[in-house]
C-alpha cells in the first residue's frame, strides 16, 4: 500500500539554490521532520524546474500551493512545528504562488517558459504561409551551411548522435542511430518520410507544427535526406488535417521557388524532392511499415519486422520515417550545436518535448517543456490545475496505448526512460487528466472500444484480443467476482504483448495492467 | 540558392518584419490554427481589419500566424507595440476585437480582462 501522506512539499533544487546550500538545508529538514511530529506524513519531493526564482533557497508545499522563500535553516523548525503539525502558514515566509499572483490581478494562471521552446518557437510568431519569415529565423541556414560547407554525411549523424535526439513518435529510438543504419544500407534508392499521421487519441501536436512552421519540417527532411542519402521524401499527413495539408503544399511550393527543393540545392549536386500523401484516418498507420503498406496503395496493415524500414522500407528500398516533431528538432541541433541541445531536458532524454494536455483541466492545449518536467508542473502549471472544484483522479499518459496512473506519477520528472521504469510510456506526449468523475471501468471500456475498432485484424492476438477484453470489461458492471476477471484481463494483455505482430496490440497491457494496479478496489 | 543569397535573405526578413513596426506603431497578429479559425479567427481578422478602416487607423498592420498552443483560449490574438512586451489576448470574439482597436490600439490601454499571462 502506498502511504498517505498529509503534504507534498517540493523543494527546489537547481544551481543557484544548490550554491545556496539547499542540500544542507534538506538533509536538516528532513532529519527534523523524522524527529516531529509530522514524522511519515510528509513526502519532500526534488524539483528541479523552479516554479519561483531569484527567491533563495524555496519550496511549495502542497494541498495549499504555499510558496516560501528565501529561507535559511532557522526557519526549519517554525515550519514543521507551524505548517506541517498545526496546519498553520508561516505567514512571515510566504511568497504569492504565481497562480495566486495571477488571479488576484483577475488575469489567468499561467506558468509556461516559452523561451524553453525548440520546435514551438516559431509557431504562433511568423507567418506560416510566408517563406520569407522563416528567413527572417534562419531559416535553410542548417542545410545551406552543411551543402556549402560540404559537411561530410557521417558528421552531420555524428552531431544527432551527440545530441542525444530521441524519436518523438512514441517509442524513443535514438534518431542518429536509426539514420546511420540506413546511411550505411548500399541502395540506389532510398527515402525519407516523414510522419504526420498524428491520429493518437486527443494528441495534436503535430499539427501545431505542421500549420505553424512548415518549413521546419521541410528543412529537418532535407537534412535527413542528405546524412542517410536519400533524394526524395514523403510527408504522410492524415486526410483530417486540412489546414496542415494546405499550408506544406503551400511551403513546398515556395521552397521550389528558391531551389531550397529540387535539383543541385546550394551547388553541391544534392536533391531532394518532396511530396505529400494524404492518411485516410486508420490508427494503425502511424505504424510505420503499416504507414508503408498505405503508402504502397495496399491496406493498412504492419509488416513483420525484421526487416526494418531502415534497410527495407518503401517499395523495398531504405527508408527513414521521423516523427514530425523529431524532424522540427534538426534543423535547430546543426545550427546550435549538439552540446546546446543537451543544455535541455535530462542527461538521457535531451531536448524538449511537446505535450498535449487535455480532460479535465481547465486550460487544454499544447506546451513545449524541456524533459524531466513534472505532471505536477504541467497540470498545475500549464493547465491551470483541474476545473469547476473536481479533485485529480488519474492521468492517462502518452496516448491510448500508455498507462493510466494515479497521484503517484505528478513529481516524477518526465522523460522517455522514467516513464518507463514506472510502467508507462511517455509515447506522443499526451496528458489526459481525469477528475474524481470519472468511473473507471467507464473509461477503461472506452479505451478498449477505440482499441477493437483500430485492430487491423492482420494477426489473432490482437483481433481476438480485444474484442475479447472489450467484452470483459463489460461483464465487470454485473460481475460478483471481479478480481478473477480484472486478472484474466491482466492475463490476455500481457499475452498479446508478446504475441501481437505490431506495437497496437502489445501495448494494450499498458492501459489495462495499469488501471487494475491503481485502481482495482474502484472497479 | 546559396548561404550568401540565403543571408541576404534573412536580413531582408528581419528588415521587413522590422519595418512593420517602423512605419506601424502596432502590430495585431491573429492566431490561425485549426483550432483558432474553429473558434472564430476568421471573423475575429475580418473585425479587425474592418474596425480598423472604419476609425481610419493608418498605423497598424493585421496579420496571421500560426497556433501558439493555448487552444481552450483560441482565438488567440497577440498585440505589438514597438518598445514595449508584446500582450496576448485569449477567447477574442469580433466584439472583443473592436473593444481591442478601440482600448488598445486607440488609447493604449491594455485590457486586462482577455489577456493571457504567460510565464517569462
């Protein structure tokens, strides 16, 4: 069992409150804490994101959202005694949370960096129909300097690789790697694709990318295109996303215009040529040999792997399929250099990534946030915490096929590997928060419904599978025995994980094991 | 193409978003997005544009982009004003659009009540 504890208290831990000697004033806060009354009903949390700056040494503590700052191990005692035993703020010590700032002034609550942003940080500031703007940004200054400077492939994958890119689409594959596979893979012929098939549940941050700086995308392609030796690429939109067809056929008309697309680009004998093909709305597609087969003209369904894409992909030969918002990372990493991109996020997982936050919180939409955010920093922070007084239930994250957790997950900074050593997946970046409203076995058969209708019915595990946990998660309503059912359902997801052909039915566990973990005595 | 032309480029870019705000005190931008011309950017740029003839107002410039990410507050409209922080607005209708060029623009009084505060 989980303990319960009374408050949350985050303390901020980063260069300037570490030069502060805040690991001092830790190490005394908790040795006082243990020795209090307080001892067991306090969880200290490290953030490493501070909500507050310039304030010293600072923590907020939760329920409440107290902020103190500027604090000095003196005050150590009159907080445990006042605030964690008695329930009383220390008054003398508070600063106004930002949310409470905010309010007051009758303005919204609102704790986003946009300077921290990669991808985003152009969207919504230029033009997106207007070449000259992404000039005006640099723009085509990452490939021209690689053309003109006859930057050899292999270095160009040398400074992804030390970048430490990781692919943006789900599974976290580093991007450098994937490209030296094929870069290496003799072909008279090979391709880039790129993947804007984003048909994750409730995910659209592509799309922002897509409406809101095309070119991005373009200039990440041809780079793409250049390190593995590919001339020509594809851009895989699903058939909904009208505005994001219209504005990239758009930009790739403009980058024709100026020989950014075509023949001999920058002098230097390379081409490159992109086109556009429209999804037809099958969630399996944005698998990518299922994408191929698509894109073949055949139907929608995963081919056996191996071989991969990377060596045999479309109509057989090499093919690299990016993630839209791995390709909107390129471009930046060969300007700035590997080492600046390594300044965000963490030391495994660089980089930023772009979240969709949606459900019952009362600002929905998209951030960008370097790595090792926390839920509780995006939930609170972006989303303005959970709307009309419901209380937080659970979040369901990265997507349809992620993990549904409880309060335990909001302090644990986010990055492809933490998730999933929590048994989850960080996948699209999705954040879907439900309130205390929210019935459990209601949303899980809803999870289950989407699943049965998107199987592709190639293989049985996964057709059979989840039309069968489908049904399952029905006779739970009338059910007297509910634990034999909620573990034959534990039990069948973890066989079409190791069963199924493609990652649509092996990843349904997550959602399944997960809400029978956390929330089995509910159901 | 080349990276001489493509610099060129770029100044040239920077120039004439520069200029905009030369020759025009402000610069309204409208956020349009799949889900800022589902809420209603398009009349939200066409009420602008009007208001803005209407009163005879020489010194702004209308102009799109794309989605910022604040999508429960869309449309999302952001006001420039040379030398000073640009001011975001949120869930702009044409009526708030008017109150904006009248407010904002006419008086350079920021209304507070639309604005989106975001963190720096």
């Amino acid at each position: 069992m989980m303990n319960i504890y009374t408050y949350y208290i985050l303390l901020n831990i980063d260069d300037v409150t570490l030069a502060e000697g805040v690991k001092e004033f830790e190490e005394i806060f908790k040795k006082k804490l243990a020795d209090s009354e307080a001892k067991g009903k306090v969880k200290v949390l490290e953030t490493g994101t501070p909500g507050i700056k310039g304030a010293g040494i600072s923590m907020i503590v939760y329920p409440g959202n107290v902020h103190y700052a500027h604090l000095s191990v003196s005050d150590i005692d009159e907080i445990i005694e006042e605030h964690l035993v008695k329930g009383r703020v220390v008054s003398r010590l508070t600063i106004e949370p930002v949310a409470e700032r905010l309010e007051s002034s009758g303005l919204n609550p609102q704790d986003i960096k946009l300077q921290d942003r990669i991808v985003l940080s152009e969207s919504g500031v230029i033009d997106p129909e207007n070449i000259t703007e992404y000039f005006a940004v640099q723009g085509y200054e990452a490939i021209g300097s690689i053309l003109e400077n006859k930057l050899p492939d292999i270095d160009v994958i040398e400074i992804i690789k030390n970048s430490g890119l990781k692919g943006r689409g789900g599974a976290g594959f580093p991007t450098g790697i994937k490209w030296d596979f094929t870069r290496k893979a003799a072909a008279e012929k090979k391709f880039i694709i790129c993947n804007a098939d984003e048909g994750e549940p409730g995910t659209f941050k592509d799309r922002l990318i897509l409406e809101g700086n095309p070119h991005l995308v373009i200039e990440g392609m041809l780079i793409a295109g250049y390190a593995v030796g590919a001339s020509e690429g594809y851009i895989y939109i699903r058939g909904e996303y009208d505005l994001s067809i219209r504005r990239m056929e758009k930009a790739l008309a403009q980058a024709y215009e100026y020989n950014l697309l075509g023949k001999n680009l920058f002098g230097s004998g390379f081409s490159f040529d992109i086109k556009i093909k429209k999804g037809a709305g099958a969630y399996v597609c944005g698998e990518e040999t299922a994408l191929i087969e698509s894109m073949e003209g055949k139907r929608g369904n995963p081919r056996l792997k191996p071989p991969f894409p990377g060596t045999h992909g479309l109509w057989g030969y090499p093919t690299i399929i990016n993630n839209v918002e791995t390709l909107a990372n390129i471009a930046p990493i060969i300007l700035h250099g590997a080492a600046w991109f390594r300044s965000f996020g963490t030391e495994k997982c660089p980089g930023t990534k772009v979240f969709t936050i949606l459900g019952d919180v009362r600002y929905t939409g998209v951030v960008e946030l370097p790595m090792g955010i926390t839920l509780r920093e995006i939930i609170y922070g972006f989303g303005g915490g959970i709307k009309e007084n419901r209380s937080f239930k659970a979040v369901h994250l990265g997507g349809s096929a992620g993990a549904v957790f409880d309060e335990s997950i909001l302090d644990v900074p986010l990055d492809y590997d933490t998730v999933k050593e929590h048994g989850g997946m960080l996948g699209s970046g999705a954040v879907l928060v439900l309130s205390n409203t929210v019935n459990m076995r209601d949303y899980l058969e809803n999870v289950l419904l989407f699943f049965k209708h998107e199987s592709c019915g190639k293989c049985v595990p996964c057709r059979v599978g989840t039309a069968r946990l489908l049904d399952m998660s029905k006779e739970l309503i009338a059910s007297k025995d509910k634990d034999t059912i909620l573990s034959a359902m534990d039990k069948l997801s973890e066989t079409m994980f190791k069963t199924s052909f493609c990652p649509l039915g092996q990843s349904l566990k997550f959602p399944v094991q997960s809400i029978n973990r956390y929330f089995h005595d509910e159901i | 193409m080349n990276l001489e032309e493509l610099r060129k480029l770029r100044e040239k870019g920077q120039r004439e978003m520069m200029q905009r705000s030369d020759t025009s005190k402000y610069r309204i931008v409208v956020g349009m997005g799949t889900s800022g011309i589902a809420a209603g950017a398009r009349e939200v740029l066409k009420a602008f544009i009007d208001e803005i003839n209407t009163r005879g107002i020489k010194d702004v410039i209308v102009m799109q982009t794309g989605e910022k990410g604040f999508s429960s507050r869309e449309p999302v409209v952001e006001v420039f004003e040379e030398g000073s922080e640009p001011v975001l607005y949120g869930n702009i209708d044409p009526e708030k659009a008017k109150r904006i060029v009248e407010e904002h623009i006419g008086k350079g009084n920021i209304i507070k009540d639309y604005q989106i505060i975001v963190g720096k």
